[in-house]
C-alpha cells in the first residue's frame, strides 16, 4: 500500500520529540490538536497520526494497515503535497485517469477544496479533497473539456436524467422537463460552470438539478405520445379512457413514450395536427 499522510504513523519517545515536531508541524502550517501536549503527557497518547484534517497524538493504532516512519520522513511528505497544491490551480478541472477522477478546485489553502467525482466514483459537494497526497504532481493533469463533459454527462445519466425527466432546477426556483437527450458542458467562466439538457442547466457550479419523481398516467390524462428513437415520425395526442391503454404506456418497457400534458396544451396541439 502506497503511503500517506492518513496511513502512517511517528513514535513519540519524549516531550522533547514532540516539541520539536510540533514546531515542524508549526512551519508547514498544519492543523495540531489542542490538547496534543497534555494527550502525550498524561494520558500515554506516543503516536503522532494525521486523522481528519488535523495531526494529534493517540494510545493505539487504528485497525486499517498504518505504517511506522521517521518524523524526517513525515515532513518530506508534508513537503511533497505541498508541492502537490502548489500545481494546482482555482477555477480548474483536474482528472486522475487510473480511477477517472474528476474535480474542480474552489479554493486551496492548507488543503484542496473541490466538488466532483472523488476517487471512489462517487459525487461530491464541494470538500476538502482528503488524499490528493496520495498521487504525485505527474500522475494529476488537467482535465479538457471533453473529458469533463463526458465525465459530468456520466454523472447525469447515473442520476436519471434523461428526455421526458421533469427536474427542479439546481437554484431551486423553477421547473422543466427535458425535451431531448442532448448534454452540453458550458465554461462562461471559472466562477460559473454549467451542465445543460437541452436548453435548461441540470448542474450548475456543482450543484445538481433534483430530479421530479415521474408520476404515472392515470385515466383521463391527456398524453403527448411519440415512438422511442422515431421522434421524427411524428407524434399523437390522446386522452386515456382505458385501462389496458394506462397500463401500456407506464410499463418501462413500452416503446412509446406518452408525456402528461394539461388539457389547454392537448387542444393546442390538436389543432396543430388537423
């Protein structure tokens, strides 16, 4: 297993140690646990670890495979994720492609602060991008923007977006449904990124659009219908007054796709079709 910050370990032998590591830790400008003094002294507490942002000193060590090194050894790899962040920049997507990271970096302080997709393929909000001391400056790129629009319409798939999906928009303050399939990733600038469906945004600077439960047809709804993949041939207006006809259209496996419309949208359309 590759080390890091969060799987190894320094053996505390004196208070002189710690001092002197404290000071180290100080330099780099790391987070130290308040108590890490009175931790050592009066409760036993001799090994120096990095756990949830913060070095502190504990009595045992955790189950997960921990590596013993040398407080040299552990300020050289300080070092090394120092100069990790230091490649990076604000307002630019960066991909690890061995596990198809994706993400874009917010802020940098002692830490990368990013939204994305996190090394376990998972989406995340905007975090502390815990383990970017895992990889090397060699090994993170910086994404293009086709590698981010496929990633991110990856990412929208997964979450159900698709033509016909009703969705909140990612601000919350309206509603749309998507009218086709087509995905496009906007950059206007660093500070405003954006998925489109269609004409309407489903993300927006990592913040995704909440998709709307699909409500099933009913009798006496009036559908809008089209033939999956033949859109172009055309499509029907009908009001369903039979059962076996509702059944039909809400089965997952119908070829058709039949959207509830109101009654007023109904007419209008009919008449187009006259």
């Amino acid at each position: 297993m590759e080390r890091t910050l969060e799987n190894v370990h320094v053996v505390i032998y004196s208070k002189k140690m710690l001092k002197e590591a404290i000071k180290r830790l100080n330099n780099h400008g790391q987070n130290i646990e308040t108590d890490i003094m009175c931790d050592y002294e009066f409760h036993g507490n001799d090994l120096l670890i990095y756990h949830d942002g913060l070095f502190k000193v504990i009595q045992c060590l955790p189950t997960h495979p921990n590596h013993e090194v040398t407080l040299n050894d552990l300020c050289e790899m300080i070092i090394d994720e120092e100069s990790n962040l230091k490649s990076m920049e604000v307002g630019k997507w960066y991909t690890y492609q061995p596990n198809k990271t994706m993400f874009h970096v917010v802020s940098i302080d002692k830490s990368v602060f990013a939204y994305g997709i996190d090394f376990e393929g998972n989406w995340n909000k905007v975090c502390n991008l815990m383990g970017i001391d895992e990889i090397g400056n060699s090994d993170i790129r910086e994404a293009t923007k086709e590698e981010i629009e496929n990633a991110l319409v990856e990412e929208a798939v997964k979450r159900g977006f698709s033509k016909g999906v009703s969705f909140n928009s990612p601000n919350g303050k309206y509603t749309y449904t998507a009218i086709n399939n087509k995905f496009e990733f906007i950059i206007d600038d660093p500070t405003y990124q954006r998925l489109m469906i269609g004409d309407h945004a489903i993300m927006v600077n990592g913040k995704w659009a909440e998709i709307i439960p699909e409500e099933k047809l009913k009798i006496d709804d009036w559908v809008f219908v089209q033939l999956k993949g033949n859109e172009h041939l055309g499509f029907s207006v009908q009001k369903l007054i039979f059962e076996h006809s509702v059944k039909y259209y809400n089965s997952p496996n119908c070829p058709h796709s039949a959207i509830k419309i109101d009654k007023e949208t109904a007419d209008r359309l009919r008449k187009e079709l006259l």
